[in-house]
C-alpha cells in the first residue's frame, strides 16, 4: 500500500498541514488464490477416490453419496464449484457435491461398476487464477437377482466317487 500527501512532510515540518484533516485511504485487498481445492472422505481426511455401492434397483432422484473440496483461501478463491468431466447418463453431479441417479439403470445389469472424474474448481474474480484439483469416482453396481446365475452355495471342489458307487446315486445336493 502506498499513501501520498499533497506535499512533502519530513520530521522538521512546523508547518500546519492545511486541508482536510481526514484523509480517505482506499485499500484494495487482492483476493489471493494461494490454494487449490482439496477433496476430503466423510472423516475429513484428503482423498483422490470415492468408492460407491448401489443396488441395480436405485430409483431416478436417489442419493447415491457425496463428495467434497475443502479450499484454506478466503471469499472466491475459497469458494468451490464440481465439475463432472466424463459423468456418465446414469448419474448427476449437484452443485453441493452430491451425486444422485440421473436415469434408472439397466436391468438386468449390463455393466457391475462405473467410474468418473470429478473436477474441484475455486472461483477466483481472475480467472487465469483458478486452480482445481481431481478425483476418481467409482460406483460398483449390486446386480441383484436379476439375471443373476444361480450361486451355488455349498458346491464342493471335489467329491471322491467310489468306483463301486451304484450308477444314478445321489453323491450330494446343492442350494442354488
Ligand atoms: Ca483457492
């Protein structure tokens, strides 16, 4: 900051100083963007990854989670906007970070997982300033019972058949 007076003042001026007696200093802070955008976990703690798991049946509208950007500077430059950079159909990306289900999914499940990239960006007045940082976003999809093959739960790995066993015996049952 620099402050000018009308005329020169050094330590042996006697001189009344004629004139407004307030003197009207303008001080322009200049938002300083020193920091980028910081994706945090639900604990606070910084990440690069979101890791989401959702039932196959979610409805359009349902949260599915939320991501977040924490940013040290002050008024603009600390301000954040999240960006989706290849969010598919199927999701959406609020302004708050949340991402909620754009359009019911497939079913029966073609594809069990779903990735994207979210983009935190501050918003500085100068834009030439503006710094962002990245995250991975991955939504892995519970396929349900549709179209699921049946699991068999206790299949053995091997089952040793004596060669004496009468043919069309029972060796053992499965749960599906
Ligand atoms: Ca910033």
């Amino acid at each position: 900051m620099t402050v000018t007076t009308k005329q020169k003042i050094d330590a042996s001026t006697t001189e009344v100083l004629s004139g407004p007696t307030e003197v009207a200093v303008a001080i322009r802070l200049r938002d300083v963007n020193d920091n980028a955008p910081v994706f945090v976990d639900s604990n606070g703690n910084r990440t690069n990854r979101y890791h989401f798991e959702i039932s196959n049946e979610v409805a359009q509208g349902q949260l599915i989670g939320r991501v977040a950007a924490l940013d040290m500077d002050r008024g603009d430059a600390g301000k954040v906007e999240y960006v989706g950079i290849n969010i598919t159909e199927f999701f959406k990306l609020e302004e708050d970070g949340s991402i909620t289900i754009a359009k019911a999914l497939p079913r029966p499940s073609t594809v069990l997982a779903y990735s994207f990239v979210i983009e935190a960006r501050d918003l500085p007045a100068n834009r030439s300033e503006q710094r962002h940082s990245m995250a991975n976003v991955d939504i892995a999809i519970d396929p349900g019972t549709d179209g699921r093959l049946p699991r068999f739960n206790n299949l053995p790995k091997t089952v040793a058949v004596s060669e004496s066993f009468p043919r069309l015996s029972l060796v053992f049952t499965v749960d599906a």
